[in-house]
C-alpha cells in the first residue's frame, strides 16, 4: 500500500489506542481493518476467522463439539494465530495456514452455529482481549465493541444493502476460485445475521457509542479516508498513528 496523505500527518506515536469494528458480513469490515492497520502501523486480528477456524477444526477431526466433554479436550489442541504475510495478514491453525479454506461455503454455512456455543466464544474471547491488552490493535468481528473491547477507544460499526453485500461476496469468492450462486450467497447472509443477532451469548449488536457507517456506495480508498479524517478530529492529541 502506498502511503497515504493521512499516514504523513501523523507524528511517532506517543500513547495508543484501540479500534473495534463490528457489522454485518459483506460490508467490508476485514478490508477497512487491514488498510487501517497497514497505514497505522497497528496490529490486525479478525475475530471472526478465528470462529471459522474453529469450525474447519471440527469439520476435519472427530471431535465432537455437541459433546460438553469433547469440547474442552479439542479447544486444549486448538492453536490460532496471525501473521504478516507480505500485505496481507495470514491464520494459521495448528501452525497450518488455513487463511482460504476457512473461506469456504461448508465452512460458511457453519460458523454461526459454532460461533453460538458459550464455551468456544469465552476460548476466543479471552484470546481476543489477550491480543489487545498492550493497545494498538484494530479488532473486527461482530461482538468487538460490545462484548471483546468494550472500553474501546474507537468503535465503528459497518452496513450495507443485502444486494451490495451479495455482490462483494460473490465477487470474493469468485477470486478465490470458489463457483457459487448468488441466492446461495444471499441466504447464507439473511441466516448468519438471523442467527448472530438472536443468540443469547454476545449477540451482533451495535454499541452505543459506535459510529454507524453504510459503505453501500462507498469505494475502500473512500472508508479508509473517511475513518482516518474522523479519528484525526477526535483524538487531535494523540500522534500514535503513523512511525
């Protein structure tokens, strides 16, 4: 990424902060999150791979995660972290990169149903808040600023048409080789919102004290900009943006 305007008028940083950003899928939370850590210079974690992660955990072994016993043994042989890959940040499980295959419809069309079981989100939740403990962590997901980091110095939470999102969905998963149709897509949407918004632990909501942002008609260099110009008038005293 080149280095934008924004990035030049930021000085070293002196204190940091964090930055949750919650929404529906499809509205580009993942994009917005990783432009704001690279021209930041923060550190990125997307709570909801780490869900998927789960998921292709169980959809491989024979573990079962409807069985209270079960799963404590298999979250014990769950290991997750990120790393820098070039521009792009990377998951690996087990010390495996899965950053595709957690990107898959059978993954998809599961996670909400693991994501709802208490066990497995207080797991990642206290890995979660772990992460960002130091500061300068950009978190996106769908419980961030209510649940994860709800002392959060900076919440935003993203929306967007349901045909917009069908799109952008389509279009990532036609660039990542996967031949899928777009009802398919669409309903998987509508379901993982019906169900992320209903469960009773943590559900998607959002905070009070977000920022509500439609990226409907917005391009990513127009969030990127957007969210930088907001963060430069609220916090005028803080230089932690940019080395």
């Amino acid at each position: 990424m080149q280095d934008c305007y924004f990035c030049a008028m930021f000085k070293k940083p002196a204190t940091k902060i964090n930055i949750a950003i919650d929404g529906y899928s499809g509205c580009g939370k993942s994009t917005l999150a990783i432009d704001l850590a690279e021209c930041l210079r923060y550190i990125y974690l997307d709570s909801g791979a780490m869900y998927r992660a789960v998921t292709l955990f169980f959809q491989q072994t024979h573990w079962d995660y409807r069985n209270p016993q079960q799963l404590q043994s298999a979250l014990s042989e769950i290991s997750i972290r990120f790393e820098r890959n070039h521009q792009s940040a990377i998951l690996l499980l087990n010390d495996r990169d899965v950053s595709s295959e957690i990107r898959n419809m059978k993954v998809t069309a599961q996670v909400s149903e693991i994501a709802k079981i208490s066990a497995i989100r207080k797991f990642l939740v206290a890995k979660q808040k772990k992460s960002a403990a130091k500061k300068g962590v950009i978190m996106e997901g769908r419980d961030i600023g209510t649940v994860v980091l709800p002392n959060a110095e900076y919440k935003l939470f993203l929306t967007a048409d349901t045909e917009v999102r069908v799109e952008r969905r389509f279009l990532q998963l036609q660039q990542m080789g996967q031949i899928v149709d777009r009802g398919e897509i669409r309903k998987n949407l509508e379901d993982r919102d019906r169900i992320d918004s209903t469960r009773e632990d943590s559900p998607l909501k959002c905070a009070e004290d977000s920022l509500i942002l439609d990226t409907s008609n917005m391009d990513t260099l127009e969030q990127r900009n957007f969210v930088l110009r907001d963060l430069e008038k609220k916090f005028p005293r803080i230089s932690n943006f940019c080395l």
